[in-house]
C-alpha cells in the first residue's frame, strides 16, 4: 500500500531564509503528488501537484517542489519565507484508480522574526 | 467554480449524544466525497469515502458512521459520542476519476465533553 513520511514534525526558520520540506513516498508506479498547507483551524489548501512530465513544479504562494523518482521524493521549497508562511504542510500521493489520497503526518512551520 | 460547505465551524457535544455533520458540495457533479479527521497534533486520517450515492467505503473501524443520501451531500454521524471523538473533522471533495486532488471543506471542531 502506498503511504507518504515526512520526517520533520517541526521546523522553525528565520524570516528571509531558504525553506526545504521534506516528504518521501512509497508506491510501485509513478504517483500524483501533492503539497497542501493548513492555517490554524482551517481547511487544506492545495500548493500544488505533480502528475507527469517536468520534475520541477510551480505553485502558489512562491512554493516550488521536485520530485525525484530515484529518491522516491517531492520535497518543497520556498527561496525566502514570509512570517505568513507560518503553518502546517502536508504532503499527500495520490494512485490512479483508488479514488483517495494518502496524506503525511504533517510539518509544523514555525517562522522567527 | 465548485464550492465545499460544512457545518457547523464549532461544535461542543456532551458524551454520549449523538452527532451529524454535514457537508455538501456545489458546481459539479458526481464527486468523491470525503471525510477526514485531525487530532491534535497529529496527521490527517482517513473516516470515510464516497464513490457515489449510497455508496460509503469506511477505513477505519470507529463509533462513527457516513451517509451520502444525494449526489453531492454527505454527512458524518454518531449516536453515542466518546470523549476520543473529539478532533477537527474536515469534508473534502475530488474528481470521480482521473486526478485525485482533493478539495477541502473548512473543517468542524468537534469537542466532547
């Protein structure tokens, strides 16, 4: 069965600073991918998605993630973080078929001023 | 566009009553449907999903249960809450097919007391 890990349960970053999320996958074929990100007590808002062709994939917000099909990863970046950025991100797969997404235990983004 | 509505944002319910949470999607038709929830500090998990009307897959056993009575209507239900019933529970919508990208309702707080 599929199933998704992001080994980070907190980070904390400087305002101004690079951001790497991380978020590795375990399925037999290519997956869709998908980043969200959850404000405190509200719903998830899709990032952004990956189902074929370029590895490198644009979203909203200034995010960006690549997947790496040898490393089994989609990990997210974000050159230079806002103090708005502050959340919790889930990475999710998806398979073709099963008609459901397999999300991430999370990562709590903490942004210091 | 397609919109996701849940209701209600906030919900205290004493221990042993009984619960329904409803969820209903516009501008499109024939959606999966689904019902997630969060504990605190913890990752998304999957309650239930639907295919179609009276169609409801549960992924977990729990004192919960889900209904789908219309195409685009979808409701989460107990009769006797517990006090490990307490979470944020959140409706989510998808394509039937295809690409599985999710959209999300605003979620419920649901505590039992």
């Amino acid at each position: 069965a599929q199933s998704v890990t992001q080994p980070d349960i907190h980070i904390t970053v400087s305002e101004g600073a690079s951001l790497e999320l991380r978020c590795n996958y375990s399925y037999g074929a290519t997956p869709y991918l998908f980043w969200y990100v959850q404000s405190p007590g509200q719903g998830l808002q899709l990032l952004l998605k990956y189902f074929s062709g370029d590895t490198l994939v644009q979203g909203i917000k200034g995010f960006e993630a690549e997947f790496k099909r040898s490393q089994s990863s989609f990990n997210l970046r974000k050159p230079s973080v806002h103090w708005s950025d502050a959340a919790e991100y889930f990475c999710a797969v998806g398979v073709q078929g099963a008609q459901k997404l397999v999300f991430g235990q999370g990562t709590r983004l903490t942004i210091n001023p | 566009s397609q919109t996701i509505h849940q209701w209600p944002a906030t919900l205290v319910q004493p221990v042993g009553s009984p619960l329904s949470l409803e969820c209903t999607v516009e501008g499109t038709s024939n959606p999966n449907l689904y019902w997630y929830r969060q504990a605190a500090g913890r990752g998304l998990q999957l309650l239930f999903y639907s295919v179609g009307i009276g169609q409801i897959s549960s992924e977990v056993p729990q004192n919960l249960s889900a209904s789908r009575p219309q195409d685009r209507q979808f409701i989460l239900s107990s009769k006797k809450l517990l006090l490990s019933d307490s979470g944020f529970y959140l409706c989510a919508w998808s394509v039937r097919a295809g690409r599985t990208e999710a959209f999300f309702g605003q979620g419920t707080r649901l505590t039992v007391v």
